[in-house]
C-alpha cells in the first residue's frame, strides 16, 4: 500500500490533505508482510464459505401440502367493516356443567359464554381470490383480543370445511406499526451512524436475505443442519464485518478471533446437546416441522440456532477488543505485544461482565412466560432445570456466553500481535506516522 505515509518526503499539494487524513481516519495502515499473512489465512476461508454457499444453495423452499395447523396455514388480509353487541347465550352452544361447578376452566369458560355481551363482528376479506367476501365472527367477552371497526385482521382460511366456517380470524394486521417502527429505526441508525449506518443496514439486509434464501431453505432440504449453519454465519460475518468496517487488517483480525469463537461454540454445543440428550423437539411449531418433513435433524437445528444466535454478539465484541487494542498500540507505539495484551484484556474484562449478564437476560425475558408456570407449579429449581424446554435455553445461553468469554483473549492476544508485529516503514510504525504529522504541524504553523 502505497501512499504518503511510507515517503517522509513532504509534497506541497498533498502535505496537508495527508495530516488530516491521519488526524481523522483510521490506523496506519500494516506492512505489506502482515497483510500477505492475513491474506494467506483469510482467503481460503472466504473461498471455502463461497464454495460451500453453491454447493448447498438450495432451489428454494421445497412444497408441501398444507396442514391448516399452526403457522401452516393459508392466509388473506382482511378487515373489521361492523361490529354489534349481542347477549352471548343467543350466539353460544356451550352448556353451563349440570353442577354449576365452575372450579374448572372448562366450567368457568362456560360460565362465561352464556354470561354478559359478546361482539359479534363482521370482517370482509381484502385479499386473495375470494376478496369482497364477507363472514361473521363472535368473540367472547373476556377473549384477550377484542375486535374494532376498521381494524385490519389476519384471516385463515380453510377450504375443507363447510362455506361459513371457512374463513376466521386469527390475528390482527400489523404491519403498519411495524413497518413504522423499522422505518424510525432506520432513520436513527443512518443520522447517527451516517455512512457507517448506511452500510450496517446494508450489511443486516444481507444478512436476512442469507438466513431466508440460505439457510432456512438448505435445512428444509435435508442439508446438515450445523453444515448450513456455519457457512451461513461465515458468509454473514464477512459480510456484516467488512461492509460495516472496512477491508482492513483491524476488521480481518476481528473475523480470525470471530470465526476461532464460532468453531468453540460449535464443538461444544455438539457436545452438550447430545450428552444432555436434546431432541430440539420441544413445542407445537418444532413438532409441526417434524411432521411435515421428517428428515430435518432437530437436535442439528437447535444447535445451527446456537450458533447464528451467538453471532451479533460474538461481531460486537470481537470488533471491540481489536479497536481497543489498535487503539492502545497507536497512543503508545512503543508498547509490546503483552503490554497491549494485558492492557487489552482490562478493557476486555468488563466488556464480558456486560455482555454475558445482557445474554442471559435476553434469555430469560424470552423464556418469562415459561418460568411463570413452573413458578406456579411450585416445581424445585432442579425439576426446572431438568425439564427438555429449559434445558435448551440453559445450553444456548452457557456455549453462547462461553464463547463470547473465549473471544476476547483470543481476539486480544491474535490483534495484539499483529499490530506489535506491524513495521510500515524503516523506522517502525511510530516513524511512518511520525513524519507525516510534523508536516501537517508545520503546514499549520506556516499559514498562522
């Protein structure tokens, strides 16, 4: 890498651009040597991921005939156009238990049918081939989604059943909050971030269009679940990494340490989720993908979510601990590679204290409902612990913060030798950068 940086030989026309530069940029650059070294490792890996993306690239969502169960059913857009109150014994079948006994809640939700107001709703269906067509739709009193006028809804519909049970509803349409609430993000991200912004929006929309043209039709397909998982982390990695931070040895030194944690991760997730004896089959939507395709390794896919899961943490910290270091090395060139290290590695410390506390909190708030009924149950906290569904996230939430602890000397100790190793120029780092920044003073001192 050419530039004024490695001629001491001050030119008139470029002497004040380069101080400014320098002033405002990015660290030196590294010598020549390192990055053939980077490059040696950096450049098998990314061919090896662009291999692995056309040899598993699947040809799209394989069909199925659809089970109008859960998630697995057809949809249209729909919307409220009336809805009146009507006396729920006239629209309800449910009989009140000849007991009267309402300790049940099959009892108490009886009671309650042919007790009080219900809404009685009509929804005109907005989409799809049977648009303009209207139903009705009762909806108990104490049902935790009451229906508005005009409030746009998610319809299911059921070909199979008798005309007027056809279509109901199952959902509110929000797709105009939600779509507000990106917008807000969006916008906040790029006047923050400006063209560092621009670029991580970038680098999340390719990271979805990996996981849903990628991933999520190759394990559908019978690939190896942790196979796709990987290449497909490798591939957002580079991505994410290098839009968002340039095509640097600092951003190459973050992807060394990023990839080294992932291949912990993996190992070890392997390990625990088949000594623990984890299905990955667990809930309704997990036994509804068995169901409908049978060859798909569940217990593979729980650990292929271990993995994608523990990136975007494992980006932020790798990336931290190189800067940090690159930073250190920059305010004191003379320092050695185990002063940055330990210096380094202070800084690293507290990153992981964070990190790991806001991974097991994300966790738990996901899993709250969860642990809601097992507190209601009175169930011990091994009970708990010891139960399939618990498990999963205790194994997801340990490898995931065990790696992430595990990035940080690695990445520390591989940037610290790389930038303790940089020589730009005959007289090191600090004489490259050195001569550059007086011109760039007495340029000033000249035109005061």
């Amino acid at each position: 890498m050419t530039s004024p940086q490695s001629d001491p030989t001050p030119h008139p026309p470029q002497g004040h651009t380069h101080a400014h530069t320098h002033s405002h940029g990015p660290a030196a650059p590294v010598s020549r040597h390192l990055r053939k070294v980077i490059a040696a490792v950096l450049i098998p890996f990314a061919t090896a991921v662009v291999v692995g993306l056309i040899a598993f690239w699947p040809g799209g969502v394989p069909d199925h005939e659809r089970t109008g169960v859960g998630f697995d059913r057809q949809t249209q857009d729909g919307k409220v156009v009336q809805v009146v109150k009507v006396d729920c014994a006239d629209v309800n079948a449910a009989q009140v238990p000849p007991t009267g006994d309402t300790s049940t809640p099959s009892g108490r939700e009886a009671v309650n049918e042919q007790e009080g107001e219900c809404a009685k709703a009509t929804v005109e269906v907005t989409s799809g081939d049977d648009k303009g067509r209207r139903f009705v739709e009762v909806v108990q009193p104490d049902a935790p989604r009451q229906l508005k006028e005009g409030q746009g809804v998610v319809v299911a519909y059921a070909p199979d059943a008798p005309r007027d049970l056809q279509y109901s509803v199952i959902d509110v349409n929000r797709k105009v909050p939600m779509a507000l609430l990106a917008g807000i993000f969006a916008l906040a991200v790029v006047l923050v971030g400006r063209m560092r912004g621009v670029m991580a929006l970038v680098a999340l929309a390719v990271s979805f269009a990996v996981l849903t043209l990628f991933i999520l039709p190759a394990i559908l397909q019978g690939s190896n679940p942790l196979v796709v998982a990987v290449i497909g982390a490798s591939a957002i990695m580079l991505a994410a990494l290098y839009m968002c931070h340039g095509v640097t040895a600092r951003t190459s030194v973050a992807v060394i340490g990023t990839l080294i944690s992932l291949l912990l991760i993996g190992l070890l997730g392997s390990l625990f989720i088949g000594w623990a004896s984890l299905s990955g089959n667990t809930d309704d939507n997990t036994g509804l993908i068995k169901g409908l395709y049978p060859d798909i390794d569940m217990s593979g896919l729980l650990l292929a979510g271990v993995i994608i899961g523990s990136l975007g943490v494992l980006d932020d910290v790798t990336v931290t601990q190189t800067s940090a270091v690159w930073e250190l090395h920059q305010a004191d060139p003379e320092m050695g590679w185990k002063g940055l290290y330990r210096a380094g590695i202070r800084i690293g410390r507290d990153h992981i204290a964070s990190v790991v506390n806001t991974l097991v909190l994300a966790y738990a708030g996901a899993a709250l409902p969860l642990l809601l009924l097992f507190s209601i149950a009175q169930s011990s906290v091994g009970t708990v612990a010891n139960s399939e569904l618990v498990a999963e996230e205790i194994v997801r939430t340990l490898v995931g913060s065990i790696g992430l602890v595990a990035s940080v000397p690695v990445t520390t100790v591989l940037a610290a030798l790389v930038v303790s190793a940089d020589r730009t120029g005959p007289g090191g780092a600090q004489a490259a950068t050195a001569a550059p920044a007086r011109t760039g003073r007495g340029r000033r001192r000249k035109t005061g």
